[in-house]
C-alpha cells in the first residue's frame, strides 16, 4: 500500500466526514463527552484510515476534523498481540486507544466499520422440569432429544448511531413446552468505555411509557475480523457469525 495521502483522498475523507463521522465513545462507567478540538473522548482518539495505513503502522485523522495532517500511530505490538480488532481500510471509522508510556504507540484499536452490522449466534433450549418428567435424564425420549439438540438463532445489531438491535426468542414458553430456550438480552444502545470495552445497554419501557435502563453488561474484545466476532460478555465468551457484511 502507497505511504504518500494524495490530496484528492484527502479530501475524500473530509467528505465522509461531514457525512458520517464518528459518534462519541464511553467512558469507564459513563459514556465520555466528545472533546471537539483534540479528536480525543476521554483516553480514545476517534480517527479516520488514511492510506499508508499497514500491519505496523496506522495512518489517521483525527475527527472531527480539525484542519491538521494526517498523523501516524505504532501498531506493531498491538498487531502482535491481536489488540486490532477488525481491519483498517482507508476511510473506516476508527477508535484508538494509545500506550499511557508511549501516545505514539496504540496500545488497542477497534473498527468501528467492521463492528457495525447484524451478528448471530446459536443458542440451545433447556429440558422444562415438570411433574411427568423422569427424574432421570438418561430414560428422556429420541423426541426430546432432538428437541434439546435444536437451536435457535439469535443476533445482535450494532448500528452506526451507538443504537442496537436484539432478535431471538421473546415468547414466553407455554406449560406445554417440553423445553426453554434462553432469554434473550433486549440491548438498545452500545458505547466503547476508555479501555476499548463495550458498554451493552439493556432497556425496558416502565410502567408511563418511558424507556429506562436496567442493565449494562460489560464486553471485552476477543476477536473481531470481517465473518467472526468473539466477545467476553460479563466474563463469559460468546462467539458470533456476521449476518450480513456490513461493508460493501
């Protein structure tokens, strides 16, 4: 890949900028307010893929554009260590964590563009305990066998706004229901905190109307590649399949 930023991709850039951007990341607990001259939410730098960008080397800028060349960040280490979730091409969305020893080393980068998309993922039922059931496992039927041996597939969307999507099995199980399946986590909103995990926000709507929030889980990155994503929810891993490929 070339090494020089020509001036008609810069200003390809800045058009996908005006257009598209990069929504604010979290903070620790809370999501960071964005820091309009520095390109910087709390420790994390929001950038855009220049080219020159390679396994060694991430080329950026810094946005909301502020008027400055493209800057250069050391991604040896991190590439190394797989800390580079998904894979930089010019014009992605980038979030970047940098070194606390060295600001010109990137200590975790993730992809925003490589993030953002639908995701699923297998979930099995579970065997219902009711009163005709046989206290042994072992004496179950073929039939309910391969009733425990079906799965359901559940996803997750992530949008581009930090908004979210979850699909799989909403209904409530009948009494007749041989088995269950697992509920699944109704995340509406997503943010990065300033180590580069993912915030998961699950709401509800209460009683008026409104829509609260009851839980946030916590995930960290595993894997992030262009088919595959691996996360480590509330310290449990979970791995997911792209639905649809989110870049053209």
């Amino acid at each position: 890949m070339k090494s020089t930023f020509s001036p008609h991709l810069l200003g390809s850039l800045l058009a996908a900028i005006s257009l598209a951007g990069m929504a604010a990341c979290g903070g620790s607990n809370e999501p960071v307010a964005q820091e309009e001259r520095s390109g910087r939410q709390g420790n994390i730098i929001s950038a855009l893929t220049c080219e020159g960008t390679n396994d060694t080397t991430l080329v950026f800028l810094v946005i909301p554009y502020n008027g400055t060349d493209p800057d250069t960040m050391d991604v040896l280490q991190a590439t190394k260590n797989h800390r580079v979730y998904g894979m930089p091409r010019v014009g992605d969305n980038l979030a970047i964590l940098p070194s606390s020893a060295d600001s010109t080393v990137a200590e975790r980068v993730v992809v925003i563009d490589d993030l953002c998309g639908r995701w699923t993922y297998q979930a099995y039922p579970t065997l219902r305990r009711r009163a005709d059931m046989p206290a042994n496992e072992a004496a179950i039927g073929d039939s309910l066998r391969r009733l425990l041996d079906t799965p359901l597939e559940y996803s997750i969307d992530f949008k581009n706004d930090h908004t979210m999507l979850a699909f799989g099995a909403f209904r409530r199980p009948s009494e007749d229901d041989l088995v269950e399946y697992p509920k699944v986590r109704r995340y509406t909103e997503w943010q990065l905190n300033d180590s580069l995990q993912l915030l998961l926000t699950v709401s509800a709507t209460d009683t008026t109307g409104q829509r609260v929030t009851v839980a946030v889980d916590t995930a960290r990155f595993v894997r992030l590649a262009n088919d595959s994503l691996v996360l480590n929810i509330n310290n449990t891993e979970r791995s997911f399949a792209r639905k649809a490929s989110a870049k053209e």
